[in-house]
C-alpha cells in the first residue's frame, strides 16, 4: 500500500486531524480565552454566508483581521454580549489538501454545529465549509486565514460563539 | 505503540479517508462533472432504502451501472431535470475495512447529507450507510461499488444530487 | 513533515479512528451482543446529561459497572424491553487523547446519533461527549471508561439502544 499514501501525506493528514480536533475541542468545551491561539497575527476569521461568497459579496456576519480582534470577541462573550444560555457542539468532516506553499498549505474541510437550548431538543445549527489557510512554522500549525462558509442564509437564533 | 497499528494499515486508512474527503468534496462543491471518475467502469452505484437492502429486495432509488450511466445522471442534472436551488453537503464518519481481496477492499461508513433550501434553516436530509467495494491499482483507488443504504423511507424534497 | 507527527502519534491515532469505527459499527449494525467485548471487566458505562455532569450530580440515564451489567443491557434490548423498531447511527468527530498514563488513555471525542422511526423523516437523536478511559494491554485497546455527556436534558421518544 506504500503507494497509496507517502509517510509525509501521512504526518500532514494526522496533523491537521489533531488540529481540527484540538480547535472544535477548544470551543466545545467553552475555552474561548484559548481561541485566538489558533490563529496567526495578523490573520484573517471570516464567517460568512455562502451566497456571499460566491457572488464575491464582502458581507460577512463576522469579520476579525488580528488575535486582539479575536481577544475582542472573546470578552463580548464573557463581559458585555446578552444573551440566554446554549450549548454548541462542532464535527468536522472531510479535511483535504487543496493547495500548499513553502510556508502554508489551504485546506477545505465540513463543519456543523448543534445547538442545544435549556429545554430544548438539540438541533442542526450552522453547517458549512471552512476554507482555512495554515500556516506551517515552528514545528505547529496556525490559522492564518479562516473562512466558514455557511449554507442556509439564516441564523437560527443568534451566532454568539465561533464557528 | 506499534503494535497497534502497522505502516500498512496506517497507509490504508490515510488513503481511505483522503479518499472519502475528495469524494464529498467533489459533490458538495458541485463539480458533478469530475463525479464518475470516482468510479471502475462498469460499477455498480445504487441508492436503496435500509427496509428494502435488509430483505433483499431490489427496488433502488437510483441504479447505475456504469460510467456512462452516472455521466446521464450528471446530464440530468444539469441539462434535463426541473428542481429549485438547493445545497446538499455530506459527513462521513467510522470508515472501516470490512474486508479485503487482493486487488479489492471492502470498506463500510457512514454519511450525512445536509440540505439547505434557499430562506430555510439547514436540515438533515439523508442518513445512512456507505457499503462500498473499492479497486485497488495503478496506485489509486477506485469504487467498483457504492451502495448508500439510507435508513428513512422517505426522502424530503427529491433526490436530485448525488451521494 | 516530520515534526507534525511522529510514528508514535501517527500510530495511536490511526488506532484510535479504527477502534472508534468498529465500535459505532458494532452498534449501528445492531449487533449488540458484541458490544461488552469493547469494555474491561470491571468497567463504567455511562450515559448522563451534560447539567449533571457539570455540576457533579451523580444522576445518570444509564450507568453499567461490568460486562455483566452491559450484558443485562443487551438482554433487556433483545428480551424484556417493549418498544417500537427504529434506527440509530451514530456519527464521531474530534477524537483528541486529552491524557496518558503507562497502562491508558484519557480521549474525548464527539458523538451525534440519529433516529430514524418508521414513516419518519431522520432527526437528530442524541449529541454530546464521550470522555473515555481506554486501557491498552495485549495489543488491543479497550474502554476501561466511557461516559457518554449529552448536551440536551431531552431524550426524545427513549433511550433504547447504547451510544
């Protein structure tokens, strides 16, 4: 099988399934002060509609364009946003290559996200693709660029937590 | 930890996965065109509810039986078929060889299709089991088989893309 | 590549995406009877909601302390519990090893399991976390622990079969 996959195809893949699961683990679990961590400075964490995108249409639900951006969002969570509680749980499918620098690789990848309501049965919330860019450096991995693109036009509720 | 897992095994499910990710790719992305080359040619791609696979009965909702039948599937969907917008986008999950032959593995797995129609909310459209025979050679993979035994009776909307 | 991930990584990893893959398949394929090989003997099997769970109480939807309890289980499914047919398939995303000892791992991982009723569209079952203790011995892996913490206090229609 030694052609079906080469040892650094192998290390890639494994690397970027831990840092996947490592991020929605993170925001899972409601670490959000940890967040911005993922991410290079500057960087880019863009969470838009997907009619959007396509039409090349700038606007984005969410646009932060450096870690003291992402710190920004993170005390609007904590501090200043109002809003009941919710639960938010994220699964990651089909992680895959789809382009690498010296310095970089882009990857495509399927989230969703489940909201659950106090009270409430747990429902499909946000389903889209992240179109991520990521930075290789310093034997880790960094989000220079993240974009969810997400499918419906409509946000059930409201999107108070990353994606 | 070597026991655990041998370079073959590890290179097996590496390329399974990488894989099943171009696959979904390929579909949610919407490039249907690049969708038979997924494919032996002749094989078997067959869409079929759990009720009628488990008593063997052989009403499919989609049957075909070569390239040039999943390029006429394309077609319609391009060219023939009457159907509003819509986004569909797949997970797959629990990937496992069931099986294996010398120039044939048999690899079950499960998927989740999401549909979003234009000012509605994401839902789940189509959940259920990959049963698939996968040719092994000229250094790739190729599906000899792909049945999609989904577990509901009833499909929301139409079946248009596929799975 | 090499510093992403060594063969150790690599190994238990692969390892891990395999166990989890048989165990969800063992069980979507209803084939329950092999479900206590998956444990140690003793063991803890539990199913709680998240609320208890955060807050320490010890409330739970299920709990199994042996083989002999998961057994019970799988009796009570195939004997004594009366309830209309259905199908589960269950979906895991993020596996991530959270801990390690000499003899076990600590993992979390996500888990969404869907219903399908007859004459029923699929719906979202039961999302949520499994925090599992896996012990490693004999070349194999098995669940030492396994807790499954739902986000949602609502079990809808009832919990039948393991997650």
């Amino acid at each position: 099988m030694e052609a079906l996959a080469t040892s650094n195809t192998v290390a890639l893949r494994i690397a970027l399934e831990d840092l996947y699961a490592r991020y929605t683990g993170c925001l899972d679990d409601e670490r959000f002060e940890e967040w911005p961590d993922f991410f290079t400075d500057p960087c880019l964490y863009k969470i838009i509609p997907r009619i959007n995108f396509e039409r090349n249409l700038p606007l984005a639900t969410w646009l932060c364009e450096s870690r003291g951006y992402l710190r920004d969002r993170v005390q609007a969570i904590r501090k200043t946003s109002v809003f009941g509680p919710r639960y938010l749980r994220r699964f990651v499918s089909g992680i895959r290559v789809v382009g690498q620098t010296s310095d970089a690789i882009e990857v495509h990848a399927n989230y969703a996200a489940y909201e659950t309501l106090p009270d409430a049965f747990t429902r499909v919330f946000n389903v889209g693709q992240y179109r991520d860019l990521i930075a290789l450096g310093n034997g880790d991995m960094k989000f220079r660029e993240k974009v969810c693109v997400f499918d419906s036009e409509l946000v059930p509720n409201s999107l108070i937590y990353p994606l």
